[in-house]
C-alpha cells in the first residue's frame, strides 16, 4: 500500500492450528494468523527508510521504530528494530499463541547477537523464495516462500465467494473510524472458517483489531490493517509530512495489482520459538506450527516491488 509519503508492507504468518500444552477455552483452535505492518518513508532513494514496524499478539499492537524522532500516541513505544545482516527487520513469533513481537520487546526470547533462544529451543526463518522444512526443534535460518494475500485471500473472502469456498466464515460490514475509505464491498469474511475446541478464532489482517484503539473508538475492527497510514498516525506520533491519501489500497479500491509483476521482495527474518516443554514432549501440533509452509505470506504491488528482490536495504 501506498501515498506519497509512506510505503506500508503487511505480512501474515499463518499457522494450522493455535495450541497450548493445556487446552482451555480458546487456547487451542484450528488456524491461526498473526503478523505485522511495516511502514516505510519515502526519502527519494530506491528504498526509502524503515520508521515503523508494528506486531501484532493477541489482539494488541506492539509498536517498534527505528526513527528517534517518533513519539508515543495511542501507543507507547515497545522498543527499537534490530536489523539482521544490517538490512532485515527481526520479528520474533512466540510458540503455541504465535504473537509477534520485535525482537527487542520484553516477550522475545530471542537474542540476535548471539542467535539463540532462552529458556527453550527455536527455529529462525530467512526468505530464500522456497519453503523448506526445518530438520528439528532448533533449527537455524530456515528458508520461506512469499505468498500474495491478495490472490490467495482477499480475492476469496467477500461474501458471494467466501461461503462456497469455505475458508472464511464471520461476514462483516467494515466501518471504519472518523469516516475513513470503506472497502468496495459490503460484507467481508472476519475470520478464517474453524469449528475444532473454538469456532472463528483465527482472523486475516481484515478483521484484526487491536483492543486499546478500538475501545478508545480510534481505529476500528479491520482498520489498523486495510488502512494502515491512518493507524500508525493514530498509534504514534510521526513526524509530517504524513499523508493519508492512498495512491495505491486495492483493498480499499485505490489501483489493482500488476499482474504481470512476478518478483516477489524479501521480508524480516521471521524468528519463531518452540519452547521446550517442561514435563511431557511437544504434541505433533507444536512441530506443525513452524513448518515452513505455513511461515508467511506478503501482500506486495507494482510500487512495493522496487525496494529490492532478495532483500530491504534499509
């Protein structure tokens, strides 16, 4: 997504199944989906400049910069951005819930000079334009495959498709906040289709919400992801200029993908845990849950692709 200020990134980290060594009520649910925006500032280079990278865990924004001159607003500040290779975003994605947190936040348990987890083992992710499968627990730069959100979801989550595709379930009518763009349709799918321990639980980044902005009224259900320039303006305090007229929102009706655009451009390295267990071994679930086939997927158009195939340099 783009204005002309801002370049603004999402990713999406889907899972099979949410788990916890003890169910209860909502801790284990069929599909799960976390992730994290990205906004960067135009600067009239290639690339621009990383200011912003939000997390998302259990419905709460996390936000983490890497510009100084950013101040808290809806949100306090978590913590900076390490760069890995002095050019990726390091995210690290908890076991079991599979929140995202910046690798400097008070959840990682993460450490990126050294490369290792504590308290339990780990597996960390690096794009490499193919899935492949980690060899165990506690594997070390495992390669991804970028996916975009636009063709294999969001094409398939309105109404009239949604139902007889049977991914998605929960329609709802987006409104956003202080009378912001509305998407071109009138119901779209607010979660992923599940039924297994807890119906509904895992939703695309259309249907995130973050609790503390939307009790306050500020950003509505689905709004902190189909319109992030808005949001980050609302969760922080960005130096202007900051434009919140998109040049390019398909989701939101501004511009179409370039279908004739094949490259697809790298991501964070993606640090997920599988914490060691403390009394019984992992359940199959815990292994499934880092497959690299269910690592991430990116929405990505014509403009996003210039920042560089094979990796940011910010």
């Amino acid at each position: 997504m783009e204005t002309q200020t801002h370049w603004f990134l999402i990713y999406n980290m889907f899972h099979p199944r949410d788990y916890s060594d003890k169910c209860v009520v909502g801790s284990c649910h069929e599909n799960d989906n976390e992730g994290l925006i990205l906004t960067i500032r135009k600067d009239r280079t290639p690339f621009g400049t990383l200011q912003v990278m939000e997390t998302l865990a259990h419905n709460n924004v996390y936000s983490h910069v890497a510009d100084s001159s950013i101040r808290s607003g809806i949100h306090n500040i978590d913590g900076g951005i390490e760069l890995w290779q002095d050019s990726h975003p390091v995210a690290f994605i908890e076991s079991g819930g599979h929140g995202v947190y910046g690798s400097t936040s008070s959840h990682s348990r993460f450490t990126l000079e050294s490369g290792k987890f504590t308290g339990g083992t780990g597996v960390t992710y690096v794009y490499k334009g193919r899935a492949e499968r980690p060899t165990g627990p506690d594997d070390r730069e495992v390669g991804y495959e970028l996916l975009s959100i636009y063709d294999h979801w969001w094409l398939r989550s309105q109404l009239s498709t949604a139902r007889a595709d049977g991914t998605f379930d929960a329609y709802y009518v987006y409104l956003p906040a202080r009378n912001r763009p509305r998407t071109p349709y009138r119901e779209i799918a607010g979660s992923f289709l599940g039924r297994t321990e807890s119906e509904n639980k895992a939703k695309p980044f259309w249907g995130w919400h973050d609790n503390r902005s939307r009790k306050r009224n500020m950003i509505a259900t689905g709004q902190w992801g189909l319109d992030p320039a808005y949001s980050v303006a609302q969760n922080l305090r960005i130096p202007r200029p900051v434009s919140l007229d998109y040049i390019y929102n398909p989701y939101l009706g501004f511009g179409t993908p370039d279908r004739t655009i094949t490259a697809t451009p790298a991501v964070p390295v993606a640090t997920a845990s599988a914490q060691a267990p403390t009394a019984a071994p992992a359940p199959p679930a815990r292994s499934t849950a880092v497959q690299p086939t269910a690592a991430a997927t990116s929405v990505f158009d014509k403009h996003i692709e210039l920042l560089r195939l094979g990796g940011f340099e910010f």
